[in-house]
C-alpha cells in the first residue's frame, strides 16, 4: 500500500508541475491566435449586451473581492460576521 501511495504521489508531483503549466498557457496561446483573439475582440460587445440584464454600471465587487484579496481576514471576513 506505501508503494502504491508513492508511486501516485510522484506522479501527481510530475503532471502538477511544469507539465500542466505549459499545457494550459500553451493552449491558451494557440487558441488565442488560431481565433485571432475572439475573447478580446468580442469583449465590448458582450458586455454590452449584459448590460442591461445585469446592470453593470451599479455593480460593486468589493466584498466579493475582499475575501481574495485577504482584506476580511481576521476580523471574521470569512464567516460573514464583522
């Protein structure tokens, strides 16, 4: 059983290294240039039409944010309370 934990653990620490990063920025690049920058150049558009459904221009991501940021942390940020 020790053997088969750390033959999954040495090939998890290969496939989670370098491996995956190549993977995914390396797609990301290819299929960034094959659609000559779809997700930028439809940006505007797309936004537009959210706009209304949504209404963007009164949307606040402040305490949505915090928690990433670490900004909440140790005040009890995380659980909700202040």
């Amino acid at each position: 059983m020790q053997t088969i934990n750390q033959w999954i653990g040495a090939v998890s620490d290969v496939v989670w290294g370098l491996p995956i990063i190549v993977l995914l920025l390396g797609t990301g690049i290819y299929l960034t240039v094959l659609l000559r920058g779809l997700q930028f150049r439809q940006l505007g558009p797309a936004l537009h039409l959210l706009g209304p459904v949504f209404h963007l221009p009164r949307l606040f991501l402040g305490p949505a944010l915090r928690p990433l940021t670490g900004q909440g942390l140790g005040r009890g940020g995380l659980s909700g309370r202040r």
